[in-house]
C-alpha cells in the first residue's frame, strides 16, 4: 500500500506543471469539417504528436484548446481539415490542399518551418494563435 501511495504522490509534481494550451486559430475558410490542432515537442515535431485536439470548424476564427501539455518548449500545428477525414490531405507532389498553419507564424521556404521557428514556451496557460494559409 505504501508503495502505491509513493508512486501516486511521486506523479502529482508532473499533473501540477500541466498545462491547458488554447489555440486561436484565424483564417478558417468554412464551418465545414474541423480544425485539428497538435502540440509537439522536438522528437515528434511533423510525426506523431502526443496532445492534439481537434472541434467543429467556424468561419474566421476557431478555438481548440489541448489539455495537460506538460511546462517546456513545444511547437503548434493547426490544419483545416474540411473533409473530417482525420488527416491533411495531400496531392500527388505532397503538397497540402488543406489550408495548415505554425505557431509562431513559422513558414518553411521549401517545406514546413523548422521546430525552432514555430517553438514556444508552455507555462501554466499558454494562448497561442495560429492562422491557417
């Protein structure tokens, strides 16, 4: 019993420094689909991102917020995803046709923006805008 007790109590520091992210995202086309929105770090950064979320598109500004995203330095994606397919739909060249955006407004010149262009700093709440292009 006492070791289960050590190990929850060993877990509290980590949900204290949790953190809920609201991201804004701006430049929604349509109320059709959903916007999805994943918060990455480094190692996962344009792969499988751990916290993500994603709600019903509204025209012009729709707001996701990802909740328990650990204090650190993590990147922002947001996507347009009109179909609800769960994906970013891609053509042939893999290049999006759905509209897709960084935080930090991080723009690659040849592809997607490096981590260290969209990487911010989550504290205990974090508010960080995105617009879609």
């Amino acid at each position: 019993m006492q070791k289960i007790f050590a190990v929850i109590l060993s877990l509290l520091p980590l949900a204290a420094t949790a953190a809920d992210v609201t991201v804004r995202v701006t430049g929604v086309a349509d109320a059709t689909g959903k916007v999805s929105v994943a918060v990455c770090d480094r190692e996962r950064f344009l792969k499988q991102c751990v916290f993500s979320g994603s709600v019903p598109a509204l025209a012009g500004e729709t707001v996701v917020v990802v909740r328990g995203v650990p204090a650190g330095r993590w990147a922002v994606l947001a996507y347009h995803d009109e179909n609800a397919n769960g994906e970013l739909d891609r053509n042939l060249l893999g290049i999006p046709r759905e509209d897709y955006g960084f935080s930090r407004a991080a723009r690659g010149k040849f592809g997607p923006p490096s981590f260290d262009d969209a990487a911010i700093d989550v504290g205990e709440a974090t508010v960080v805008a995105v617009e879609l292009r």
